[in-house]
C-alpha cells in the first residue's frame, strides 16, 4: 500500500498511521479514491468533518499520503515524458520538438537531460487487479 514511498521510508510513515490509530484499510481507501473522501468532507463544512477519518492528525496523514501518491505519479508521468524527449531528439531538431510539445527549446534540453528510469510503482491503487 505504501508502495509509491522509497523503502526506506515506509517504516516510519506505518508507524505514524500506527500510533494515529489509523487502519490500513483507511489509507487503502484514501489512495484509491485520491482523496475524495477527504475533499468532500472539508468543503462540507462540518465542524467535525475529520472524525470520520479518525480525527484531525489521522486526516493530516491521510491527506499527507494521498499529496505523497500524487507527487510520485507526477515524478512517474515527468520521467516517462522525459525519456520520450530524449528518443524524440534522437530524430528531430529540438526547435521541431519544443513546437510540438509547445515548449521552449531550452525546456526540451532541461526535459532531455532529466530523463532517467526510477523505482516507481507499475499500477496506480484504483487500477489494481
């Protein structure tokens, strides 16, 4: 479930939802919906609208992990845009590239450079079979 967090830090992000009395199946659900559940009871305006989640610390990690999916997938999608980048140069001018993408020609070379395969999870939650 924690699998979008580098390894080293899993222990200490499990132990916080531990001593915050938060269920795996809560963050389970928090993941898969993208923080829905959380949105939703925020703009609701209820007073209490963090005790379904167990209270306010248990929403701040909830929502702390949902932000922490979500950079991951962003870090995941930037990678893949970047080795495309790279392949794209290998058979067109960077000028040609950048106006396709609509970006400029130094961004190209910025994306080109960055562009390395990382850890990353293969299935976002909501996608699992």
């Amino acid at each position: 479930m924690l699998a979008h967090r580098p390894t080293e830090t899993r222990a200490g992000v499990r132990d916080r939802f531990v001593t915050a009395g938060v269920a795996p199946d809560r963050v389970a659900a928090a993941l898969a919906d993208g923080g829905d559940a959380l949105h939703a009871a925020v703009v609701g305006g209820a007073k209490d609208w963090a005790e379904e989640f167990g209270g306010p610390l248990a929403a701040a990690l909830l929502a702390a992990e949902v932000s922490a999916l979500t950079a991951h997938l962003n870090s995941r999608a930037s990678a893949a845009r970047a080795i495309a980048v790279d392949v794209l140069l290998d058979e067109f001018s960077a000028v040609s590239v950048a106006a396709s993408l609509g970006v400029s020609r130094q961004k190209v070379y910025d994306l080109a450079r960055t562009g390395k395969p990382a850890p990353f999870i293969d299935h976002v939650p909501w996608s699992q079979p």
